[in-house]
C-alpha cells in the first residue's frame, strides 16, 4: 500500500438504508418545524405606550384582548431579578437547548415515587411555548412544548427568549409581563427591586390567580417567603436581607397613571400597530395643568368643562394638551381642543394684521365706531355701546365689533378666509350655500378649534409665518406666511398693552414677568369663553364652556377664560423666543391713512391672496389637490381668474375660485374685472 492514500470502506446495505431513513426523518423533521411554526407573533402583541418628550409615561392602553402587556426590554429590567430567575426557575437555561433532560428526568422520577406531579421540569423556554400557545396540563401536551421549545431555541437566542417569557408571563387578571406587574404592584418599572419584590415577581406566574396579591394576599405572601427562602439556600441572599423581605408588606394593585388622555387616545387611533409613541408632550407641565383645570372647574358647575393647548412657538411643539378634568364631568370623553366652536372675537388680530399688510390702515388710523349697516349686516359692540372715532389699536384692545366689521370689509372676506385656510386653519361656515363668507367672520361666525386658533397665536409669535402644530416628532413639516413680520409685531405690541385683567399687575411691572400679548373671546349667546396669549417663547391658547354648546349666561373670555390663561403662564419655564413686539406700534400713520373711508370705491382689482411673491404649500397637485382658494377685492364684477394659462372656475359647492396647481415652481395668477382691468401676483408653489 502506498503512502498518503486512504482506504475507502464500503458501506453495507444495511447502513445505507439507516443513514437514507434517518436523512429523509431529519427533512421531515425540518419540513414540519416550517410549516408549522411555534406562534411567537403573541409575545409581540403589546399595549401601546405613550411617552413624553424625556421618555417619562403618560398612559398606555390594553391590547385587544383586554390584557395589559408591556414589553420587556431587558437592558430596561433589573439584572439582579433575571439572574434570580434563572436560578430559580432554570439553572441550566444558558446551556440547554430548550429542553433540560436532567430536569425533566427528576420529574418523572418525582411523579412516579409520589403518584402525583411535584415538578413540572419545564424550563423557561417551555413554559415561553405554553403560555404563547395554552393547552390542557397533560402528558401529550408536554410532548408538544417539548417540540415546540425546541422550535423556539432555533429560531431565537437566549436574551430574546428571556425578554419574551417576561412579556407574556402572567401575573394575575389582566396583568402579563414583569413591567406590566411592577407598575401595577409598585408603581414603577422593574429597575432597583428589592428581595420583597423580586421574589413576588418569581413566584407569581406559577399561579398567578391563586397567589394574586390584590385577592389573595395570604397565598401571596406564603408563595413570596418560600421564594426568599430559596433564595438564601441558593446562596443568592444573605438570610438576614432574606428575613427582612418576610416582614414587607403584600403590595395591591392601583391604576396605570394616565396623563394627555384625550391626545394619547388619538394618537393611538392614529398608528394602532405602534408600540412606542414619543410626544412632544412635558409630564410634569401636564399632569400640573390638569391639576390646575381639575381645580378650577370644581369652582364651576358640572356641565362645564375646559381645554388648554401649550405650544413653544420656536418648532411649534406641543408641550401640553388637556381637556376636561374628572371623567364624571359632562363631555369628559370629547376632546375639546378639537371641537369646532365659534371663535368670538378671538379672530380681530389677524383682521387687523392683515390691514396692516395690505396698507389699508396703520395703528393710528382713526374709524368710526358708530352704528352702521353693512348691506343686510347690523352689528353692535358688546357692551351695546358706541364710541365714536377711535384708532385701530384702542378698537383692538378694547375689541370693538364695529372698526373690526369696517377693517373686514376692506380686507375683504374671502381673503380673510384664504389667509386663515392658508395658516391651517379650516373655516366651517353654518350655512355654506353663500357665494362667499360674510362679514361676521369679524364676530365669530365662523367654526374653528381650540388647536387651529392656537395656530394662528403662534404664528402671529412667529413673525407672521404659520406651521402644523407638532405631537410627534414625526410631524410633516410645512409653513405659509400668515402676514408680514413687521404686521405681526406691531399686533403684539397692541395686544401686549392691553389692560390686564382684575387682580393683575401689568408684567412691566413685575421683575421677571413675562410680557403677554393676550386676546379673549366670548361666543354669541355665551356658549364660550375664549382666551389667547403668546409670551415666554409659547402661545397659549383657553377655552371654556359646555361640551354639549349651551348658553352659559354671563360666562365671558375676559372672566373665565383669561385667569386661566394667565395660570397657565405662571406655570411654564420662559423659553429661548422673547415676545417680538414692535414698540413703535402706536406710530402716526401714512398721510393716506390716516383715517378709514368705509365707503371709498376700488377703481380697480387687486389679488388678496395669493399676494405677489408669495410661498404657496401644496401637498398633492391635479385634480387631487385641496387647491389654493383665490380672492380679490376691488374692480368691476364679475372678476374672471386665469392661472398656469388656464381659465379657473368657480366651485359649485362654494361658487368661489379654486386654483389646483399642476407643478410646483413659479407660476402667475391673473384676474380680470368686467372693465378689462387686471392685477398679477408671481406665486411659488412648493411642497
């Protein structure tokens, strides 16, 4: 025989056919293990939580089985407890491959010197496979966690299938997973336990509803102590700590903390498949406004309710929602921060804003507060007084109905509307069948949201530029131009020196107080009381009333609304956007505006909105496209719009102009009046 040269030794019949047998069982073995798989999806059916900005709990939400399930990241549970598990449970866990045959056997032997079960021997990764797929306590349903355990080990490594176990592993009612149990028994997650409550932990899901604390408290304790003894024979704890441990109270369990209830459940309905959702949402301010909210409306009947929105204004995040208070109180499962009301006089400062951009007065400029009808439209102030001539900032401070009814017509309706739309706002008319809106925008007669007004103070804190207020940090971004800068600030600076409400100083006259820019509103017939102010880096906006919309004779902005408003101020940190007023607001007008002719014809048309130079936002184009609704004031009717080339028409629903740009980029809007006067605006249009 040569060197380096190998015998081949021929293999008989006989194993031939075992290693075919055997070959063809381990493909059957592998071809069953695929088709059916151990149902691992139920440790990852989890109830959604809601964070804060840090991370810190607002509420969670049972899953559909009505179970509280919380996710067990072990990075996020106490080492010490897993460790003790591990020792108590499945000593071998880390060595096994699923199934502990050294267990097992013990056991059987147990089983069959005693006549009865005393060990199960199942090991972690079995008792993963019962509780994902329950079944009788039999022998044949033994065999099958058997396999099943086997399944898992090859398909998941040790730390998920721990993190598994304690998601599912229940811990009596409702309750399944070691965070589930720990806030509902201890009020905080799995991190620092102490003996006492490690050992509650471990003993629990071996008979969740016979030991539950809250019932049986006695099983509990028993099940507790025997674990802490084990403890100490496995030489985990020094039998002192472990005595110790017997002397702690059995805990009971008490409600999940639930904060931003009315949003969290939105947000939920929003992405039901979330685990995880992060706000933009402060705990602490939070859970103080609706202490604060709770507190007032005790003071108030029963029927009434309130809404606060808190938004810093640099990124628009909302820093705290809360509507309603007790959920025995009237409404206290709306969200009243997104009920449609009308808005009162809360509207006036961006009438007169937008006055201001189109040059049709100035601070200064004098109007007439007198009785006046407007075509069919007799309005009268609030306190059926009239004042004679008045300047623009004294009728906004004193919101006089009359000058804010002249400064509308002006400005011209629809384009109020097209700016208040453009902003973010949606204007909802009660009778919609009129070719275009009326003057009682000017009054409220016009449905928006506490969130949408809210918009709009915070855009008028940004310098005239308008974006989506922001609950995730996954809200799409967007911005149009509500007015000028230089409009804004001079708004400000009016509403700033408005008269503070009873019982307060003005903040120029306390050190460190922030300066408010504030507006109230008070709906027709009482039904709701408005307020509005933007200050310390935040716009703030209140409302109070009845969910159900009656008359609350007497509750005005001013009186109910505006002490909350001012509450809610003394509670926010100042943050890095001081109040951008203009100090010059009061400064004599232009030679032509010095006062304001209500009757002076325009010779000519003249594009509202879209202004020339204009950023327009659009989010879809073509026919799919919400549009940019167009206005005009002036000229000779009918007014024919033309843009991108092609003649625009009328809406049926609304009988008024809606341009669906096809692009974005650069285009031109073109309207003509009867006479062939025309007036151009150059509008970017972008996403």
């Amino acid at each position: 025989m040569k060197r380096g040269r190998t015998l081949a030794v021929p293999l008989d019949d006989a194993t031939r056919r075992w290693w075919r047998r055997g070959l063809l069982v381990f493909l059957l073995l592998f071809a069953l293990d695929l088709a059916f798989p151990p149902p691992l999806q139920r440790a990852y059916v989890v109830s959604p939580v809601v964070l804060d900005k840090d991370g810190a709990w607002l509420r969670a939400f049972t899953t559909r089985d009505g179970k509280w399930r919380l996710a067990a990241r072990l990075d996020e549970i106490d080492p010490e407890f897993v460790r003790r598990l591990i020792a108590v449970e499945d000593k071998r866990f880390y060595v096994h491959p699923g199934v502990d045959p050294l267990a097992l056997g013990r056991a059987a032997f147990t089983w069959a010197r005693s006549g009865r079960i005393t060990s199960g021997g199942s090991t972690l990764t079995m008792q993963l496979a019962r509780l994902i797929e329950p079944r009788p306590r039999t022998v044949p349903s033994k065999l099958i966690e058997i396999v099943r355990a086997l399944q898992i080990e090859r398909r998941l490594s040790k730390r998920q299938i721990l993190s598994a176990y304690l998601t599912v592993a229940p811990y009596g009612g409702n309750l399944e997973g070691v965070r589930a149990a720990s806030r509902g028994y201890f009020h905080r997650d799995p991190q620092g336990l102490s003996e006492a409550e490690m050992a509650l932990l471990i003993a629990l899901p071996q008979a969740p509803e016979a030991r539950r604390p809250d019932r049986r408290p006695e099983a509990a304790r028993k099940a507790r102590d025997w674990v802490l003894a084990k403890f100490a024979a496995l030489g985990l704890t020094p039998r002192k700590l472990a005595a110790e441990g017997r002397a702690a109270p059995i805990p009971t369990r008490t409600p999940f903390p639930v904060l931003a209830d009315r949003i969290a459940d939105r947000l939920v309905r929003q992405d039901p498949d979330a685990r995880i959702l992060s706000t933009t949402l402060d705990a602490g301010l939070q859970r103080s406004l609706e202490a604060l909210v709770a507190a007032e409306l005790r003071a108030l009947d029963p029927e009434t309710s309130a809404a606060i929105v808190v938004v810093e204004v640099e990124g628009r995040q909302v820093r705290a929602a809360v509507s309603g208070a007790e959920r025995a109180r009237a409404g206290a499962f709306l969200d009243m921060t997104r009920a449609v009301r009308s808005p009162g006089s809360a509207l006036k400062p961006f009438i007169y804003g937008l006055a201001l951009d189109d040059g049709i007065a100035a601070p200064e400029t004098l109007i007439d507060d007198a009785p006046r009808r407007f075509g069919g439209y007799l309005p009268e102030n609030f306190d059926r007084r009239f004042h004679g001539e008045v300047r623009l900032f004294e009728a906004l401070q004193h919101s006089l109905n009359l000058p804010a009814v002249a400064i509308l017509q002006k400005v011209g309706p629809a384009r109020f509307e097209a700016a208040l739309t453009s902003a973010g706002a949606k204007p909802r008319f009660p009778r919609r069948n009129l070719s275009e809106p009326g003057l009682a925008l000017a009054l409220g007669g016009v449905g928006l949201t506490l969130e949408e007004v809210t918009t709009l103070y915070a855009a008028l804190g940004d310098g005239g530029v308008a974006r989506p207020l922001a609950y995730t940090a996954r809200t799409r971004w967007g911005q149009s131009r509500l007015m000028k800068p230089e409009s804004a600030a001079k708004i400000l600076g009016i509403l700033a020196r408005t008269p503070s409400p009873a019982g307060r100083a003005p903040s120029a006259l306390i050190e460190g107080a922030p300066q408010i820019a504030f507006k109230t509103g008070t709906s027709y017939g009482f039904r709701d009381a408005w307020a509005f102010g933007v200050g310390a880096g935040y716009a703030v906006g209140v409302w109070v009333g009845r969910p159900d919309g009656a008359p609350r004779v007497g509750a005005t902005g001013r009186a109910e609304s505006l002490p909350l408003l001012y509450a809610v101020f003394d509670r926010l940190t100042p943050g890095a956007a001081p109040l951008m007023i203009a100090e010059d607001a009061r400064a004599r007008a232009a030679p032509g505006q010095r006062r304001l002719d209500p009757d002076r014809a325009q010779t000519g048309p003249a594009i509202l909105f879209p202004p020339d130079n204009a950023e327009v936002l659009v989010t879809e184009y073509g026919a799919e496209s919400r549009g940019v609704a167009l206005a005009a004031r002036g000229g000779a009717a009918p007014l024919v719009w033309y843009a991108e080339g092609v003649r625009i028409a009328e809406e049926a629903s609304s009988g008024r102009p809606v341009w669906r740009p096809s692009t974005p980029g650069f285009h031109e809007v073109l309207v003509v009046d009867a006479e062939g006067r025309r007036a151009r605006s150059r509008v970017r249009v972008r996403q």
